[in-house]
C-alpha cells in the first residue's frame, strides 16, 4: 500500500492531460477505503480511481499485451512440420474423395479424429492413398474443426483442417519413390505419420 501512496504523491504532483468521466459502482467498504486514501493524499476519490488504473491497470495490461506478441513471435518462429496423411480409402472411399475435392486433412471418430490436432499453422501435409503414393498435398490452416453433422458422412464423429495453395499431383507419386526420395521407409500405413526430412519430399513433389 506505501508504494501505491508514494506513487499516487508522485503522480498527482506531475498531473495529467485531458481526461473523460466514467462512472463505476463499488461497494461501501470499497467506498470508505476510498475516501481514507484520497483523505490521506489530499484528493478525490475519483482520482484515487483514476490513478490505480493509470498505475496498475494499464501497466498489466501492456504487459500482457506484449507477451501475446512475444507469442505470436514464436509461433511465427516455428518450423514446419511436415505429415503423410493416409485418405482411408481402403476403408471408405468417400473419406478419400471428400479430403480431395474440399482440399482438407481429416480424420474420422473419436479415437484417430484428435491425430489432426497434431497439425499445426504452416505444417505441410501430403496426402497419401493407399495403392498409388502420395496423391496431394497443402499447408495446414492450424485451425481444427469439429464437424457438426458426422452422420451425413458415415461417421460419428471428423474433425478436419483446410489445406491453404491445395495441389492435387498430375501423377501419384509411389511409397517405392517416396522411399528414393528420402532415403528410408515411411510408416503410410499410419492414419497420420510425421516425417523430419519433410522438406526434402516436398521440394520434390513442386515438380509434379
């Protein structure tokens, strides 16, 4: 409380520019609490009000305005990842041509629907149809959506993401190719796989 008083002193002392009225309601202890400050410093409890915002209020509220800039620095810092997502048309293929024709990355009832979370704003996700190879590709919106009627699509419940610059290949390009491409196996069998050396495939595929 001394600081706020040492610093309320100051402030006063300094004064302030143009200023607007606002009005606020506040219980009768507040009130007395009020009124022995601003007895105390030698003014008003209006004052009193104003200067516990200027010097706390707004100071945490800049400082808490920044750290969301420091984190959204971060996130613009992150590296992309890149993902193999199975279309599951071995299993459904309406699942496989719904991913193709609305651009998106999804996965189907509650025990695979929560791998899409995984994706992240700017990860790259190649999708891969089973038989052929890797079939499209795009970059992941990192916004995760709930879809509200699963039913009309055969399940209960997906979850999906929209692929941003979504390019279906001219051609497939094979797990055998893949595997060249990047110099070992990849798990395609996997509802969504994570490969590091992500780069090095996509790069490739610009080509097709």
């Amino acid at each position: 409380m001394s600081n706020f008083i040492d610093a309320l002193k100051a402030s006063l002392k300094a004064g302030d520019g143009s200023s607007v009225t606002v009005s606020v309601r506040i219980s009768q202890d507040e009130n007395d609490v009020l009124q022995n400050i601003a007895a105390h410093v030698g003014t008003s409890r209006q004052e009193v009000v104003h200067q516990l915002i200027k010097l706390h209020a707004i100071p945490a509220w800049q400082a808490l305005q920044a750290s969301g800039q420091e984190k959204n620095s971060l996130i613009s810092e992150r590296k992309s990842e890149y993902f193999i997502l199975n279309t599951n048309k071995t299993n459904s293929k309406s699942d496989h041509e719904l991913m193709i024709n609305e651009g998106i990355a999804a996965a189907f009832e509650d025990g695979y629907i929560g791998k899409i979370d995984r994706i992240k704003k700017g990860d790259v996700v190649f999708l891969y149809e089973s038989g052929k190879g890797i079939i499209a590709c795009g970059i992941a919106t990192g916004e995760s959506i709930d879809e509200e009627e699963p039913e009309k699509y055969g399940h209960k419940s997906m979850r999906y993401q929209y692929l941003k610059n979504f390019r279906r290949l001219s051609s497939p390009v094979s797990a055998k190719e893949v595997k060249r491409i990047v110099g070992r196996s990849i798990p395609f069998v996997q509802t969504l796989a994570s490969i590091s050396d992500g780069d090095i495939l996509y790069q490739n595929l610009k080509k097709h």
